[in-house]
C-alpha cells in the first residue's frame, strides 16, 4: 500500500481499475486466510458485553 501511495503522489501515477481490484483482492484474500485470528477478538468482545448490548457504543 505504502509503494502505491508513493507512485501515486510523488510520481504522478494515476490509480486505474486494475489497480484498486488488485487492492481489493489482496485485502480480502488476506482477511480470508486469516479469519480465524481475526475472529476471536470480535468473539471476546461481544460475549464480554453485557446482555442486550453488542459492544457499540451508539447513544
């Protein structure tokens, strides 16, 4: 990401289509591989909240 940001802004490379998929593929492929890590906190924080709530905080 930080390559991209770099020949975005000090190279005047422009970001097309192809660009932002590859994104978008690499992040969910990464969230794929790692769901399971990525899981048990979300699992810890919501059997942590009191009952009737789901860990947000909207007021």
């Amino acid at each position: 990401m930080f390559a991209a940001l770099v020949g975005w802004l000090a190279l005047a490379k422009g970001l097309d289509g192809s660009t932002v998929a590859g994104f978008v593929l690499v992040a969910v492929g990464f969230v794929l591989v790692k769901r399971r890590v990525l899981r048990s906190p979300l699992r810890r924080r919501i059997s942590a909240a009191p009952s009737g709530q789901t860990g947000s905080r909207e007021e």
